[in-house]
C-alpha cells in the first residue's frame, strides 16, 4: 500500500498511518467502553454522593432553622418568666404593704378602744371613789354632829344633813 507509510520529513522516518488508525480505532473503542461501564457508574455514584451531600446540607439547614427558633422560643419564654416573676414580686410588695396597713389601722383601733375603755374605767373607779369618800364624809360628819348635839338626830334629819353636806362637797370639788 502506497499510504502505508509516509516519510515524515529529510529525516527519513515513516509514519506507519495503520498503526495510527488502529490506535484510533483502539482509543476510540477504549472510551466508549470506558464511558459505558467505568464514567457511567462512576458518575451514578458520583451524582448520588452529590444529592446525598445536597440532602445532609438541606436537613443540617433545617436543623440550624429550627435550633434557631427553639432558641427564640426559649429566650421569649424567660422574658415572659422574668416578667411574671416581677410581676408577682411587685404584687407581693403591694399586697403585704396592704396587709402592714390593715395592721396599723386595726393595731390603732384596738389601743383607742383599749384607751376609751381604761377612760371609762378610771371614770367608774373615780366615781366610785367620790361615792365613797362622801359616805366617809356623812359619816364623820354624823359622828361628828352626834357628839356637838349630844343627842340621837332622827332618820329624818340624819338625811336632811346627809343631803345637804353631800351637796356642799360636790361643790367644793
């Protein structure tokens, strides 16, 4: 064959164009094989790895979403707690201010009925005291009148002087 070899130059070296093309034919036969049962299930292998990753990535996202908003949740709900619990220690301060005052109020009612009642009494104790000391009075003065007259006054005249000198101490007083 004339094409079989060609000289390549002043060199003198031949290309031997069969060779060429077998190593073509070759070449090309190794890559259709090659993409047939080595590129392809590599790929398949490859493209599942990668909606694998796509995947994790897509849950560990939505695991950092939902983290997220727990952790709002949280921080709301001890805002709220916090809330309350100064609520309930403002109610608390309010409630036992109300409870000192209802204390004072009773504490200040019962000494004014303890004191209208020690007035009273010392009132009853005075006007038992007077009472008695006009009785000793009437009596001294009867002794004394029995013993200047020397003589028995009658009951009607032991009263008569018994009134009058009564009458003359309570004005005195």
């Amino acid at each position: 064959m004339f094409f079989d070899h060609l000289v390549l130059g002043a060199t003198g070296e031949f290309l031997n164009i069969g060779d060429i093309l077998a190593t073509l034919v070759i070449f090309t036969l190794l890559m259709v094989l090659l993409k047939k049962f080595a590129w392809g299930p590599l790929m398949g292998v490859m493209q599942q790895r990668e909606d694998l990753i796509k995947s994790e990535i897509e849950t560990a996202e939505n695991s950092r979403l939902e983290s997220q908003k727990l952790l709002e949740e949280q921080r709301s709900l001890l805002k709220d707690a916090r809330t309350q619990a100064q609520e309930i220690v403002e109610n608390a301060k309010k409630q036992g201010e109300v409870s000192r005052e209802e204390i004072i109020t009773t504490a200040r009612a019962e000494s004014g009925r303890m004191k209208e009642a020690a007035v009273q009494e010392i009132a009853n104790e005075r006007d038992k005291a007077i009472s008695a000391v006009r009785e000793e009075v009437v009596a001294l003065s009867l002794l004394a009148a029995t013993k200047v007259l020397g003589k028995e006054i009658s009951e009607e005249d032991n009263r008569q002087l018994i009134n009058e000198t009564i009458a003359k101490a309570g004005e005195v007083q």
